[in-house]
C-alpha cells in the first residue's frame, strides 16, 4: 500500500484516494491556507499546473487549518476563493491536519521525508510542498519559503517527467 491508496476527499466532499486524484501521475501536494502571507503562491502553483499538466503532472492542494487558523473557510468558501482570486484549476481535497493525533495518513508518510535541509518530521507552516513520482513515492521535499517557480523545484518537477 503506498500513499496513493489513501482515502481522502474532494473538496466537493465526493470520496477518492489520492491516487485517482493524481491518476497515479507525479505530483507537487501542497498545504494550502487563504489566509497566510505565503497565500500568494498560489500563483505560481496554478502556473506550474498549467506548463505541465499536458505531460502528466498535477499540482494538489491540501486545506489545511492548523497554522494560526490561516484556512477557516468552508470547502465553499476555500472553492471560491481560489478560484476567483488566483484562478486555481489543480485539485484541492477536503481540509485536513497534517500534524499532530489527527494527523491524515497521507502526511504521515510525507513528513518521514527530509527538506532541502536535510529536515524530516512536521509540517513547519502553510505550503509546504512535496514532490511525488507516479507510484507515490516522495520524490523531494521544499519548505513554504521555497516558491513554485524555484530553479530546484521546477528542475525537480521536470525530472519527474522526463
């Protein structure tokens, strides 16, 4: 079993695995928040989805509230204003934690990778990313400073396709 048979939800609330969300595909899963100073990457990741989409790639958003309650809308809420404001087109599943008891399945696996610092464990804040390769193996790992259109993780997504 890997991290693509994990069972989460749309953020239309319809029930999947991350697998069928990245059709077993690469991906770049990214915590999301609205409300964070890190929100305007957002930009970028919709960029990344967009150059790459056509090869095979997906970028995932993944709400999450556990940093300062910087994502406390509704999946309504979360919908609209990714659409509106950045013109998000890549998924986005249903909110989730990705650290601590409630931890999703999904990030416990994803936090055993080291960053580009050699750092495993929690998630440290809004948009963090990790790279996935099409059999669900963490391929890298950018702290929420590194952005979407950084040389390593743009080199990195493009391997991943190659």
């Amino acid at each position: 079993m890997t991290i693509l048979d994990a069972k989460i939800s749309r953020l239309d609330g319809t029930s999947t695995t991350l697998g069928e969300i990245t059709g077993g595909k690469p991906a770049l899963l990214v915590n999301v928040a609205s409300k964070c100073g890190l929100t305007p990457q957002y930009t970028g990741l919709e960029e990344l989805q967009e150059r790459y989409a056509e090869k095979g790639f997906t970028v995932v958003g993944l709400p999450c509230n556990q940093f300062f309650g910087q994502e406390p809308g509704s999946a309504e809420e979360i919908q609209e204003f990714c659409s509106a404001t950045y013109g998000v087109t890549f998924p986005m599943t249903e909110k989730i934690d990705v650290n601590g008891d409630d931890r999703h399945e999904i990030y416990a696996t994803l936090t055993e990778t080291p960053n580009e610092k050699g750092e495993a464990g929690d998630v440290t804040w809004n948009f963090e990313k990790f790279l996935i390769d099409g059999t669900g193996s963490v391929v890298a790992r950018f702290s929420p400073q590194v952005v979407p259109e950084d040389p390593t993780l743009v080199a990195a997504v493009q391997a991943q396709l190659a």
